[in-house]
C-alpha cells in the first residue's frame, strides 16, 4: 500500500496490507505473550514506559516531521501532537498506583473484603487519519501498562507513525508478541472483529463506522468497546467577548489541522444576549468582519515550510467532499464571504489535496452545512437571539463532542457548563482537547461505549474487577 505526502504528491512509504491469516497470527502471539506481561511486575511494566518515553523524546522531531508528511498538518501541530501522545506514555507510567484495588477488614466479623484489578488479555485499537500518531496513545500506554497484550491497526491512509512507535515499544524492551501492529482497511477491521481472543476495541473515526460497525458488532460478541466518533462543534460568542483572543483562538479551532479534527469549530454563534436588534446587527457584523479578515490572512502550503499556517486535506477525495459542502452551502442560500475553493498557495505544489479556509455567514442549523460534519477549514456562521436559543441549536444537533463559550461573565459560563449537553466543555478554549490524566468524553452520536480512553477510565477499560472475601479458621 502507497502512502502519499498530500502536499507533493510524492510516493513516501509503502506498508504491507495484512492478510486476514496474517492478523490471525497477530492475534496468536498476542495470546501466547500474555501469561508472561501479565505476570511482569507493574514496576517493570512502568519502566518499559520511561523508556518508550525516552526514545519518543530522542525522536521528537522525526516523530513529528512523519506526521507532516504522512498526513499534511503544519510542522507546529505534528510538534503538539507528538507531545500530547507522549503524555499519555508518561500518565500511563504511573501504573503501580493507578492500578491498586482497595481492601476493607472486617466487612463482618473477622471477614476481609479486596478488589483487585486484572488485565485481560489482547485488545484491538483502530485509529483515524487526522491524529495518526496521537489518537492511538489514548489507548496504547494503558493497555501495555496494565498487562494487556494489543493489536493496532492505524488508519491505511497514514500508517507511517504507529509503525515508527512499534519500533520504539521494542527498543523499550516489550517482549516480542505484546505489541502488534497489522496494516490495511476494513478487511482488517473485520478480521480484528470476528476473532473471539481480541477482548475489547478502542475505535476512533466516524460515526456511521463506529456505530453501525464497531459498536454494535462488538455488542454481538460481547467485546468491551470504546468508540469516539464525529463531531460538530458549536463556538457561542457573547457580546462581551475579547474580540482579539476569540478570533485568534477560533482561527486555530476552524482551521488548524485543515479543519480535520473531531474538536474543531464548526458552527460560530454570535448570542445577542442582553442586546437589542440594531445593537446585535452591530456585535455580529464586527464579530463576522474580523473573523473573515483573519482567516483570510492564514498561510497554506506544505507543513514543513515553518512559515506555513495549514496545511493540505488528507487527499483528494477528502478535499472533493469538502468542495462538495461548499457548493452545497452556496445552494441552500448561506452568504458566501471567503471561498476557500480559489486555492493561493504559499510555495509551489501541487494543488491536488490543497483548500484554503472558507467562510460562511447566515447558516441556519437546518442547511447541511450547519448541522453536518464537514471535517474541513469551513467556518458556518449562525446567529442567536440569546443564550437558550443558542444551547437547544447545539441540543438539536446529532453530535455531542464539543462546544465553547466565549464570555467574561462568570454566570453565562456556568450557565454553558451545566445546560450544555456535550462531552467536552471549552470556556474560553477554541480547541477543548483533555489532557492524559482526564478523559476524553463524548455524548450522543461522537461516544459509544461506557468508559472512554486515556487516564484512570482507560486503566478501569483494561482491567476487569475481581473481589475477594478471605477469612482464616
Ligand atoms: P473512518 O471511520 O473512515 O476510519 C476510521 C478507522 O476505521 C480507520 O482505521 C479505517 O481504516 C477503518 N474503517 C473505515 N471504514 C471502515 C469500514 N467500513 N469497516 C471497518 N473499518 C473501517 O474515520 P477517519 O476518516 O479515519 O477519521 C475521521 C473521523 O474520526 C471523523 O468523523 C472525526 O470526527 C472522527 N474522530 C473522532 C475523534 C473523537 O475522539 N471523537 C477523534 C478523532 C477523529
């Protein structure tokens, strides 16, 4: 399988398709390897992931520059990506204490009472192409760390980075048959799903895959399952927002990562809160106006170039689906204020994957570009009466992901926090990302599944509870 720049064009890699027997004996090793990890003192385990962690740190920049060119994002992002991914390793190394039961004496009279935790056994982990290298690290580190064994298959588009940490997670000295990484697409995914010694899936991607698939077939089989899937986010500004901040910060919300990011801004609600007609006209105009100014000013061209703002769509397709909402847009009667369609490069390459970022005003939550996923550098610009307006648009909507305030009064804020029904809450924040040690939440159609990944629910996911009650004759 080629994997392509998306910026040149060029031919960078090619990885093997796994066969389905081929994932069979993935599997098979992941089995046999597991009585030993699992037996490996949690110390042990802890200090594998010091050293995975050492080796990504050595590695930062290559990590990070194979991110650019496997997916397209600017050279700044890959850079946050790789360190977002790595503290995942380092929260995962806390294992020994993330992972104790607890024991209460005398639950009757000389009867003890103890829960421990137990991995077990081998787990699948399916990744997306906007976060090849990071997405998988929700899950990875706290697999490893308690006792799991994995199979990983990263997305077939940009595949290059989960190869690249297998390589590390060897050099950290995991024993051969814990960490497995198969490549390919659906056929992959199915075999990954009909195989009765995978216990449980980690599934990031889009909503129709990880619920009419992931979901629901590991619900057949009786799998554990975490699927964190599409998105579209709501930004409210009220009018006493910071101008400056709030545009400075939706510009990397809509338009950072090319607009490819489950937590990106999709919608932008001007609230006219408290105001009156004429004086709402005026807040959204000024808001609209500084908003296209802005995005009109980002820089587009090849990641790699440190000047570079955004960088491509994924690939052609992608970029041809996006154009596709554009002309859609256009045609449900939204204002068209920047076409991101006349593409203005900063460099000379092809313009094959290339958008630059788009702007739309008068969007209603009806069109389809208001209420479903692009997943590009296409702002939709909404407006509001008032706050509860506002929230029941978001409610309205069939996604759950995220959703933003931007205000310096402290009782619209807690207003937001506590009505809002959305998995991850920015007050002020354009990009409502989690750090390791939270989890990553979703709601309605972005989260199947019970528990999500990274931190103390990812070590919950992968360790069943066991109770014991002891007492001596
Ligand atoms: P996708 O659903 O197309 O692919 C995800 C994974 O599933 C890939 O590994 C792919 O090879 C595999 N796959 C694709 N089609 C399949 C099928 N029919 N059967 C079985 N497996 C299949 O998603 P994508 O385009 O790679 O990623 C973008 C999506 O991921 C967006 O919807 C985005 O919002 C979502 N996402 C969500 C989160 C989150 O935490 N909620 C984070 C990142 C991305």
């Amino acid at each position: 399988m080629d994997v392509v720049n998306p910026s040149t064009q060029k031919v960078i890699a090619k990885v093997p398709v796994s066969t389905r027997d081929e994932i069979d004996r993935a599997v098979e090793a992941a089995k046999e390897a597991f009585p030993e990890w699992r037996r490996t003192p949690p110390l042990a385990r802890a200090r594998c992931m010091f050293r995975l962690k050492e080796l990504m740190e050595q590695r930062f920049e290559e990590i990070s520059r194979i991110q650019t060119m496997e997916h397209g994002k600017t050279i700044d992002e890959s850079r946050g990506e790789t360190r977002r991914g790595i503290e995942n390793v380092e929260v995962a190394a806390g294992i020994p204490s993330l992972m104790m039961g607890y024991n209460l004496e005398d639950v009757a009279a000389g009867i003890d009472e103890y829960l421990i935790r137990q991995p077990l056994g081998v787990f699948g982990i399916i990744g997306p192409f906007n976060f090849p290298f990071m997405v998988p690290l929700w899950f990875i580190p706290y697999a490893l760390a308690t006792g799991n064994c994995i199979i990983v298959k990263p997305s077939s588009e940009d595949p290059i980075s989960q190869v690249k940490i297998a390589e590390l997670a060897e050099e950290a000295g995991i024993p051969s048959g814990v960490y497995n990484v198969v490549n390919g697409g659906r056929t992959v995914v199915s075999g990954m799903l009909d195989n009765p010694d995978i216990k449980g899936v980690c599934f990031v991607g889009s909503t129709p895959v990880g619920h009419e698939v992931i979901y629901k077939r590991c619900g057949e089989t009786g799998k554990r399952v975490i699927a964190q899937c599409g998105a579209k986010n709501f930004l409210l500004v009220m009018p006493d927002a910071d101008l400056d901040g709030t545009i400075a910060t939706c510009m990397t919300s809509f338009y950072g990562n090319a607009g490819q990011r489950c937590l990106a801004g999709a919608n932008l609600v001007t609230v006219g809160e408290g105001l009156s007609e004429s004086e709402y006209n005026v807040f959204h105009k000024k808001i609209v106006d500084a908003f296209v100014d802005a995005a009109s000013k980002i820089r587009v061209g090849y990641g790699l170039d440190q000047s570079v703002q955004m960088g491509p769509l994924r690939d052609k397709e992608k970029k041809e689906k996006v154009a596709g909402y554009i002309e859609k847009g256009v045609k449900e009667g939204a204002k068209l204020l920047l076409d991101g369609r006349k593409v203005k490069l900063a460099g000379d390459w092809p313009s094959t994957a290339f958008l630059n970022p788009t702007v739309f005003d008068n969007v209603t939550p009806d069109m389809a570009i208001g209420s479903e996923e692009i997943f590009g550098p296409v702002a939709c610009i909404m407006k509001a009466k008032n706050m509860d307006q506002a929230i029941e648009m978001i409610h309205n909507n069939q996604y759950g992901n995220a959703a933003s305030i931007f205000t310096q009064n402290g009782k619209w804020a807690r207003k937001f926090q506590y009505d809002t029904q959305c998995g991850n809450i920015g007050i002020n924040i354009g990009i409502v990302a989690p750090m390791a040690f939270f989890p990553f939440s979703g709601m309605k159609k972005s989260f199947f599944g019970d528990l999500h990944g990274q931190g103390t629910e990812a070590i919950r996911f992968f360790t069943e509870s066991k109770v014991v009650i002891q007492r001596w004759f």
